[in-house]
C-alpha cells in the first residue's frame, strides 16, 4: 500500500461526519496539502446523501484543491526546466 494511501486512511476515521471530514479538508487545503484535501472532499461528499448543501461545497472546493495541485505541479515543473 502507498504511503499517501495509507496516510489518508489512518488520517480518516471510519465514524467520522461529512461535515467535520469537510472542514478537515478545508483546514488541510490551508495548510498547503491539496492531495489529502482533495481524498476528504471525495469522502465528504461520498457520505454527506442528504446535505445538498455540503454535497455543493465539497465538489467546488475539490475543484479548488485540483487547482491547487496544478499550481503545484507547474511550479515543481519549472524548477526543473
């Protein structure tokens, strides 16, 4: 099992809300680790069947995280340009 892998799901606990799994996305999409933002907001939005309103936010901002991930990307890519 990959590290990352393994990372988000010791990270993750099985009983944890969609709501609080949301806002650790959003703490860790701050934080600089758009990767693991972006595992939470799948799993929040996955979870959260009646809240159309988190199911929303979770996929804007898994677009934000993917955004965050390319601006990564780009600038690892021209460091070694």
């Amino acid at each position: 099992m990959p590290a990352a892998q393994s990372a988000v799901e010791s990270a993750t606990p099985p009983d944890e809300d969609p709501r609080t799994r949301f806002n650790r996305a959003n703490e860790r999409l701050a934080a600089g680790d758009p990767v693991l933002a972006s595992t939470l907001y799948r799993e929040a939005r996955r979870d959260a069947v009646d809240d159309l309103e988190l199911r929303y936010a979770a996929s804007y901002n898994l677009g934000m995280a993917a955004v965050a991930q390319a601006d990564t990307l780009l600038v690892e890519a021209e460091q070694f340009a």
